[in-house]
C-alpha cells in the first residue's frame, strides 16, 4: 500500500506525492493523479499522531484502466489544522 501524506496549516502546505491544494475561505480544493488499476482513498484528519488518529475517508477512487486526475473538493470550518493522507492500493 502506498501513503502519501500532507499537513495543510494556514496557508502553507508541506506535501508529498500530491499534485497540489488550494485553500480558500472555507474549503481545500486537493489535486492528485492516479494511476491505472489502482484504488485511491483520500482521508482527513485532525490528528495523524498514532495511534490516536482517526482517518476519515473522504473520496474514494475506484481502479479505472486509464491515468486520470482529480480534484477534490473538501469543505472545511475555522477548526484545527488538517491532514491529509492519499492510499493507493494495486
């Protein structure tokens, strides 16, 4: 399984195997790729310290025959930082 992950705070964003993310007033919008005949799981969380983190899957990408990319949309309050965690599995 691989896992990228990604903190977003504020405005800066440190990130790994993710094409990008835009944060607006409310919401993230987050770019990635994916490969063919893989499933894709990006998940959200408040916490990422193990083993008190709670991941959250919030879009599922399901194993197509083709490259493809996407964007999420991920709607946020004035809560605490967020991170992010991008799970491919063959």
């Amino acid at each position: 399984m691989l896992i990228n992950e990604f903190l977003l705070l504020g405005a800066v964003l440190f990130a790994i195997g993710v094409y990008g993310v835009i944060a607006r007033k409310n919401a993230v919008l987050v770019h990635f790729d994916t490969q063919a005949f893989r499933q894709y799981e990006l998940k959200f969380s408040t916490n990422s310290a193990a083993p008190r983190a709670r991941w959250t899957t919030i879009y599922t990408v399901e194993a197509f025959p083709f490259d493809d990319h996407f964007i999420v949309y991920h709607e946020m309050t004035n809560g605490p930082a967020g991170f992010y965690r991008l799970e491919a599995t063959p």
